[in-house]
C-alpha cells in the first residue's frame, strides 16, 4: 500500500465523527479493519489507473459504504464486480445475507456502460443518520461537510485531480465552499438514475480528452 494511502486511511480512522454519525472506519470496532482494507485496496487500485477525474457524492448510506468501506459500493457489489472480485483485497462481513443499494448499483451500472471509472468520494465520508437509528440515512449538516473537506482535499492533491464532478446539491456545495469547480449532475437516488446517466453521458461527450 503507498504510505499517502495509509496516512489517509490512518488519518481518517482516528477522526471523532459527529453526534448522530457513524466512522465506520474507526478502530472502536473490530469490523472496521475490514472496511479500512477495502477503502485502501480501492484507493490503490485507483492510484494505479491515475483517473483525472473524481466523482464527489453526498454521504455514505447505512446499506452501502457503512457496510463496505468503499463509496458508492454494496456488499452485492464488492461480491459480484469484476472490479473487486479480480482483487483478492476485497471482503464483505454479512457473506450470507449481503445487501444491495439502489444508488451503487446505478452508478457501477452507469461506469460499466460508460467504460468510465474515475475516483468517487463523499462531501462527508461518515454516515449520518437520524437520532437514535443507525439504520437510516440524513443529508449531511453544514459542520459535517465542512469536516469532509479536508479529506476530499487530500484526496485531490493525491490523486492529482483535474476536474470534480459533483453527484448532487450537498456535494455541489461542499465543493463551492472550497471554491473547486465542479460539474453538477442529478444524484441517482429518488428516480435520478437516467439523469444520472445522461449527466455523465454528456460530461464525457463534451470532455473527450478524460
């Protein structure tokens, strides 16, 4: 693993994360070594393709990166994707009950269609949720994306990022906040998927060079 990997992964570990959120890659479980494994494998795997391009979404969800580590990824993803099961780095902790998420399957099936596979990332790599249920996902507050831009930034300045696409609103803000142009595109959740897909359709159509 390169050490700019692991001081992320480290880095990103050991951060407390707000009151009604989750750091599923924090060291209070044992689980989360787990998570921590796929998240560097992913990020090596994607140093290695050196995309120019980065995908920023909102949040991880309570049925997709919470479980894996990896954005925009489902337990049925990292078990079924040529990209994760050509890897021996990849494993999931519910083996006999893995779940889906809408979202990631909309977004690995639009990349594979696409043939395009930049680095993705969240505003807030935690997940929020609402009081008192893990098992629900919530928009990410002010505070909380404001904590996710120093990692979204490291994760430019690694990756030598040339453009941003955002994956909705919150991302979009994020973003504006940091003063980092950004194309925005329809999130895929709530009946975006063809949205989504055009978006990204019409990004590629009009930056040939990526």
């Amino acid at each position: 693993m390169p050490k700019k990997i692991e001081t992320f992964v480290e880095r990103l570990a050991r951060t407390k994360p707000t009151k009604h959120s989750v750091n599923h890659y924090s060291y209070e479980k044992k689980e989360n070594g787990m998570r921590r494994r796929n998240l560097a494998a992913y990020l090596t795997a994607l140093l290695e393709s050196k995309p120019p391009v980065l995908l920023v979404g909102e949040a991880p969800g309570y049925r997709g990166t919470r479980r894996t580590g990896v954005p925009f990824s489902s337990e049925k993803i990292v078990l079924s994707h040529p990209f994760f099961t050509s890897r021996k780095a990849f494993s999931i902790e519910h083996t006999s009950n893995p779940m889906a998420e809408s979202s990631a399957s909309i977004v690995w099936k639009t990349m594979d269609e696409l043939r395009f596979y930049p680095l993705i990332w969240a505003s807030f790599p935690f997940h929020p949720h609402k009081p008192g249920n893990e098992e629900s996902n919530r928009t990410p507050t002010k505070e909380e994306m404001i904590m996710g831009q120093t990692f979204l930034k490291s994760l430019i300045e690694i990756f030598s990022i040339t453009t941003v696409i955002a994956i909705g609103r919150a991302a979009e803000k994020t973003l504006g906040t940091l003063d980092i142009p950004a194309i925005q595109i329809r999130h895929p959740s709530h009946g975006g998927a063809n949205l989504f897909r055009n978006g990204l359709a019409e990004f590629l159509r009009d930056y040939t060079d990526v």
